[in-house]
C-alpha cells in the first residue's frame, strides 16, 4: 500500500518526472513508439516491472500511442510507488526509443 503523498511532495516528485501529469489523484503520461509492435514490446516490459512491483498501471494503446495512469487505489490517491513506476515506465520507453 504506502501513505499518500500531500500535494508538495507530489509537486516535487513530479520534478523529477517531466513526461508526466497529475490529473488529480493519478499521473499520466503519453508515450509514442516508433512502430505499433514496439509500443507492444514496451506494454510487455511495463507489465513485467508492474508485476515485479506488484502495482498496475491502467494502460491505453492507440496504434503507436500508448498512455499510462498510475494511482495508489488501495490507499486512495498518489504513492511513492505511483512515482517510482512511472520513473521505470521512463526508461522502458527510452530503451525502446519510445518519446
């Protein structure tokens, strides 16, 4: 589970997470892949570190496009583990030249 962060510590770990939007008690980001098979390979390599994480993104895709949510639902609202996910969701998408 984790504790909810208060509104300045959300601010400050987005900081360190510029792709990223809060929308509320979720962030989200839109990645792009360079092909639609590539975009898979990305959702295969966040599922992979959402399972080892044992914390789910909602994921979108849209052809090339993928977006991510993250939120902390058991704990109702933004976790660290909200913001350590989308820091790894970052450098998925890099390995896959994803933008």
């Amino acid at each position: 589970m984790g504790d909810t962060l208060d509104d300045t510590a959300v601010t400050d770990r987005l900081r360190d997470l510029p792709a990223w939007n809060r929308d509320g008690d979720r962030i989200h980001r839109q990645v792009k892949a360079p092909s639609f098979l590539t975009g898979i390979d990305v959702v295969t390599d966040v599922a992979r570190a959402a399972e080892d994480a044992d914390h789910h993104p909602d994921i979108d895709i849209r052809w090339r496009t993928l977006t991510f949510t993250l939120t902390t639902h058991s704990a109702g609202g933004l976790t660290a583990r909200d913001f350590d996910l989308a820091a790894e969701i970052d450098r998925i998408a890099a390995r896959h030249g994803a933008r």
